[in-house]
C-alpha cells in the first residue's frame, strides 16, 4: 500500500509541473496578445518609431 501511494505521489507531482507550465504558456500568451493590443492601438507613424528606439542600444 506503501508503494501505491508513494507512486500517487509521484503521479499528482507530475500532474502540478504540468499544470504550473501549462499556466506559463497561457501567461505568455496573455501577455503577447496584450502587447499586440496594445501597440496596434497607437497611429501607425509612432510604431517604427518606437521600435526603432527600444532596438538601439
């Protein structure tokens, strides 16, 4: 029984590393979606331009 319930240990262990990673991905693509949002809404002539600058050193 010993063993059962170490391997079920095991098993929920995997099972939380694959939901944490799961909730990294999501987190990144909320954060991409919302930085596509959020540099489609500025007017076309200051988005070169801020990309310009966050380019150069």
């Amino acid at each position: 029984l010993d063993t059962f319930y170490f391997s079920l240990d095991i098993f929920y262990f995997f099972l939380d590393t694959f939901y944490f990673s799961l909730d990294i991905v999501y987190f990144f693509l909320d954060t991409c979606s919302v930085l596509h949002f959020v540099l489609s809404s500025f007017p076309p002539g200051v988005y070169p331009r801020l990309n310009a600058t966050g380019s150069s050193p």
